[in-house]
C-alpha cells in the first residue's frame, strides 16, 4: 500500500481547496469574497470535525473558541493606536505589541488551546447529551463574559480598525493547512483510537482505551484551528462583535459538517462547499424578481429558512451525510475486515 | 422579613416558568432521548399566536395561543421527528436544531425580526398589597397556574391510561413497546403536553413582559436544558425540580452577586451548570445507577 494511495484523500481534498482559490483569483471581487469568506468557513468546519466527527461528540461550544480566537487576534494584530480608543484597559505591554498577521492568527489559536485545556480536563469526561449541554454551557459563558467584560472586548460595542489582512492566498493557506493537520490527526494513533471510542466506547475502554484523555487532545486542537477560523472572519470583516459569534454561526457551521457527513473529513470539505453554495443561490433568489411580468419580492430571511430545510432534507433523507461518513477516494481498495462488524452495530442501532 | 417574602416570590414565579419549560423538554426526552431545542420555539408561536389575537378578547387569545402550540408541536413529531425515532442521540439533537432554526427564520418571514409589543392582560403587571409587601399579580399567577398545571397533569400521568403508557414509555420505551404501548401514540401524546405547556409559558411571559420576538424562546429552551440535566435526564419530577432550582439559584444570584459582577450572573448560572454535571452526572435529584447506559 503505497504513501501517496494511503494519502490520496489528502491530496484530493488540496486540490478542491486549490481550485476554489484559483476560481477565485480570477473572478470579480463579489465572487472572491464569496469564496474567501467559504474558505474561512471551512477552517472552522474542519476544526469541528476534528472534535466531533473523531469523538463523535457533538460540541456547541466550539463557537466559544472562535470568539476566544477573533478577540485574541485582535489584541495582537491591532495598531496601539486604534488599541487605546477601544481596548484602553489591557495592559499596556499588550497594548504596544504589534504583529504581523500569522503570529495574530496562532496567538488566538494558542489563547483557545489554553482554555480548551481548561475547561476540556472536567468537560471530556462526560459523554453523549451531558457532554453536549457541557459544551453549550461553556458557550453562554463565553458569550456572557465577553459580552459584559469590557476591558477585554469593548462589550457589546463593535471593535473595528481591524487590519484587513485576510486575502484568497491567506485564506486557502489556512484551508490547507488546517486539512492537513485534521488529516495528520486522524490518520494518528491518537486519532484511530478515538474513533474506536466513537463507535463503541464501552469496547474501547475495556481495551485499555483512555477515552477522556484522547478527546481532550483532540478538543484542544479543534479549538485551536476553529479560533484560527474566528480570527480570519474579524480580520476579514475588519470588525467584531461577540454577536458575530452565537447561536447563527453554531447553526451554519454545524450545518455543513452534518450535511457533508459528520463521520469524515472529506464530509467537512464537501459539506461547507455544498452549504455554501446553496446559501449563495438562496442569496441570488431573495429580493426583488420579475418573472413573466409578475412582480415576486422574496424578503430577506428566505435564506435562512432554505438553509434548515436543506439541513433537515439531508437529516431525513440521509442522516450519514452526503459522504455517508466515508472519505473521498479515486481508487479504492478492497473492504477492510473491520467494516462488515462496524455495519452490524450501526443497524443494531437503528433497531 | 418582608424582603425575604419578595425574594421567595419572585424566585418561585421566575423558577415556575423555568419548570414548565423544563417540563416540556423533559416529557420529550424521557420517552425519545431527544432534547428538543425547539420548544423555545413552540413558546415562540405560541406567544405570537396569542399577541395577534389579544386586541379580540384575551381568553381567545389564551385558546388560540394553546392551539398553535400545541399544532406545531404535533407537526414537528409528524413531520421531521417521527421519521429519525430510530437515530442516535446526537443525530436528533441537531434535527431539533435545525427545526428550531427553520420555526425561527419562517417567523422572522411572517411578522420581521424585531420585537412587537402588545397590551395582553397588562392589567396583571399591577402589584398587591400583603402586609407590607408589595406582590405584582402576575408572579402570582404564574405561580398558581404553574401549580395547577403540574397538579393535572400528575393527575393525568398517574391516574389515567395514557398517563400510565406515558410514564412507561419514559422509564424504558423498548419494554413498554414490547408490553404493547404503541410508540406513535404514546410520542404524539408527549409532544401534544409539550405544546400545551410550551403555550402555557407563552401566555404567561407575554403577560409579565408585553413583548414577543422570533428568539424570545431561547433563553427559555436554553434553560429547559440544562434544567432537564442536572434534575436528572428523564425523570420528569427531577425536571420540574430543576427548573425551580435553576430560577431560584438565578434570583438568588441576582441579589447576592456584588453590583460589578451582576451582568455576569447566567454565566455563574451555567458554571454551575457544568459543576453540576461533573460532580453528579445522573442529576441532582436521580440516583446515578439510573443514568447509566442501557446496553
């Protein structure tokens, strides 16, 4: 079995990536933000899958992370000056720091990390809907603290000045890197044995599995690239608000990985794409239509109600996804021995 | 002395709105496994349902509030639930997320985002006079309505057929099926008190605030939740008892909390939450074997 057939998926998933940003490059600037705003989209989808699609967890709380990534990058990449109108009580060493826009992006991704820590060592020990209300907890927290905290988030208030340094090369570096660091932990021991835990946790304790401990290694990470994604978003919009971050982003991004397959990487990659396409032509049909000389005015809002129908359709119709949980490959390989005893659970399940 | 009064009543009507709420979620989830986020929205239409019609005659209103409710909550166990009955946990969770988002936006459609104020049973919102301490009348109608509803339906799952099948199918739905309940109908059931209840929280929190919104059910469905886990996930006394601790504990922190540290008062709510969690998972007020996994 050779490195690059073992790969491919990888490899595959890159070029998706590549082409989108290449499409991109040479299309007017509507297009282009479009496509920038998808990629950021799927940094933060692969994160989330990182954490739900090998634990099988569902998290709420990662979008917690992202604000803990946008305001973190925030206060790093900031000019003090702009730092002094808003941010006044930070400390002033953090005030005059200045940075370029990749050590902004990982100061956030290492702040999330840290907290992710702290709050994974008591969260990963529950399991199933606990460990989900945990996780949305840890969120209205997130959004209560820096909602009221002001000397660390101007409040509710907006933050703007940002710097805008959030282009398609940026973008779809941090798409690529963040897939090949999903890929580089899932295919890891790490990874094998969580997803062992995740398809029978009882089986994957009594073989000497730490189940906790290995999803708190993959929590941390998640947290990590899902804040990498928070901070591209404000420095893409150049402002930020923690109510940029709740409940309506919780449901757009969990929307892409359930409908992309929440059991695979490729079903993050597929899922954001197919979401995110779909949302664009609900956005073409809102407003304001002459169809035959019929005047149709779709309010705004239609969007939103086409997105959860979308989802629900994919929940009914397909609960697996549309990747039904596998990887994208171009040529495939006899079955594993695993998988006949993987389907026997699963239609146990279903009983 | 008369400070205490107050603070008990304000708690209890706060932690009785939180009850039913929790109720409501808890009755789904003890039957399906499911934690239905999208009883903040049957609140949500409810409490439209009852705006629209308030300028007619408040007791329509309060009719057509419980019918709405009550419709959309059938609908959605028809439509979107009843087919994934057989699905994880994890999988219905975000079929009721998505339903709620889908009730949301669909409202947000109809009558616009922005909050609506209506006179309906403004004349509640005076207060009484009980030596020395002044009650607003609708805390103490929430609390009597809350009282006589829990009181009903006690009566309803304990002395009647469908109670009894309701309760069974709560405690262990795979042998209640097996000794014959029928799963359809013992669901639609729960669903139908979820609506009732749900419309019941709408009709009150109308009257208490006067204004309706498309999220206005979040903050209630939020604390459904975590209600409904630390009472202990599918004991439905443990869901109302859970409701009433979380808005006493909330009251309470209101007024014990120094005034700098106040705005943050539901975070230290969910930090408890998740205290709570840790240190007894089956609940505040379940027996931990009970929670463990059925294989």
């Amino acid at each position: 079995m050779g490195l690059l057939h073992r790969h491919q998926t990888l490899l595959i998933l890159a070029a998706i990536v590549l082409v989108a940003a290449l499409v991109a490059s040479v299309s007017p600037l509507v297009m282009e933000r479009i496509v920038i705003d998808t990629l950021i989209k799927l940094v933060m989808v692969v994160g989330l899958s990182v954490f739900i699609g090998n634990s099988g967890v569902i998290s709420f709380g990662h979008t917690g992370f992202m604000v803990i990534g946008a305001y973190a990058g925030a206060w790093l990449s900031m000019p003090p000056n702009v730092k002094q109108i808003f941010l006044r009580e930070l400390p002033d060493w953090l005030i005059a720091l200045q940075l370029p826009a990749v050590p902004s992006l990982l100061g956030g991704a290492a702040l999330a990390a840290a907290v992710a820590l702290v709050v994974g060592l008591p969260l990963m020990r529950l399991s199933g809907i606990a460990a989900s209300i945990g996780t949305l907890s840890f969120l209205l927290i997130c959004n209560i603290v820096y909602s009221h905290w002001t000397a660390i988030s101007n409040g509710t208030g907006s933050l703007v000045g940002l710097p805008l340094f959030v282009d398609i090369p940026m973008a779809a570096g941090a798409a690529l890197a963040a897939i090949a660091v999903a890929w580089a932990f899932q295919e890891s021991s790490i990874g094998l044995r969580l997803r062992a835990s995740r398809e029978d946790e009882a089986a994957a304790r009594a073989s000497g599995i730490d189940v906790a401990l290995l999803r708190l290694a993959a929590f941390c990470l998640s947290a990590a690239i899902v804040a990498v994604g928070g901070a591209l978003q404000a420095h893409f919009l150049g402002t930020l608000t923690v109510g940029q971050f709740f409940i309506a982003i919780t449901f757009l991004t969990l929307a892409m990985l359930v409908v992309g397959g929440t059991g695979s990487l490729s079903g993050a990659v597929v899922g954001t794409f197919a979401v995110a396409a779909a949302s664009e032509l609900l956005r073409l049909v809102e407003g304001d239509h002459d169809i035959a000389g019929v005047a149709i005015t779709l309010p705004p809002g239609v969007r939103d109600v086409g997105l959860a129908a979308i989802m629900l359709a994919i929940l009914l119709l397909r609960p697996k996804g549309i990747t039904g949980g596998r990887e994208i490959v171009l040529v495939s390989r006899p079955p594993r021995r695993l998988a006949p005893v993987l389907d026997m659970t699963s239609r146990e399940r279903t009983e | 002395m008369t400070a205490a009064l107050q603070l008990i009543v304000d708690a209890l009507s706060v932690g009785s709105l939180y009850a039913l709420s929790a109720l409501g979620i808890g009755l789904i989830f003890g039957i399906m496994r499911l934690i239905n986020f999208a009883h903040g929205e049957f609140i949500m239409v409810g409490a439209y349902a009852a705006m629209l019609t308030a300028a007619i005659w408040a007791p329509f209103a309060v009719i057509v509030a419980i019918a709405v409710a009550l419709a959309v909550a059938l609908l959605t166990e028809r439509l979107a639930f009843r087919r994934l009955r057989a699905s994880p946990p994890a999988t219905l969770l975000i079929t009721s997320f998505a339903v709620s988002y889908l009730l949301q936006n669909l409202m947000v459609l109809i009558e616009g985002a922005r909050p609506q104020t209506v006179d309906f049973l403004s004349a509640l919102t005076r207060s009484m006079d009980v030596g020395g301490v002044r009650l607003p009348w609708i805390n103490v109608v929430t609390i009597a309505v809350t009282a006589v509803l829990l009181a009903l339906l006690a009566l309803f799952l304990r002395r009647t057929r469908f109670g009894r099948m309701t309760r069974a199918a709560a405690s262990d739905f795979r042998m209640a099926r097996l000794l014959g309940v029928r799963a359809d109908r013992v669901i639609a059931i729960a669903f139908a008190l979820s609506g009732l209840l749900a419309a019941a929280v709408a009709v009150l929190l109308l009257a208490q605030t006067g204004t309706v919104s498309p999220v206005m059910g979040l903050q209630l469905a939020l604390v459904g939740f975590v209600a409904t886990v630390i009472g202990g996930m599918g004991s439905l006394s443990g869901a109302v008892l859970g409701g009433l601790t979380v808005g006493v504990v909330t009251v309470l922190l209101q007024s014990l909390l120094p005034a700098e540290l106040r705005p943050f008062r539901d975070a230290f709510v969910y930090g408890l939450v998740i205290a709570v969690l840790l240190v007894r998972p089956g609940g505040l007020f379940r027996s931990a074997a009970a929670m463990q996994e059925r294989v």
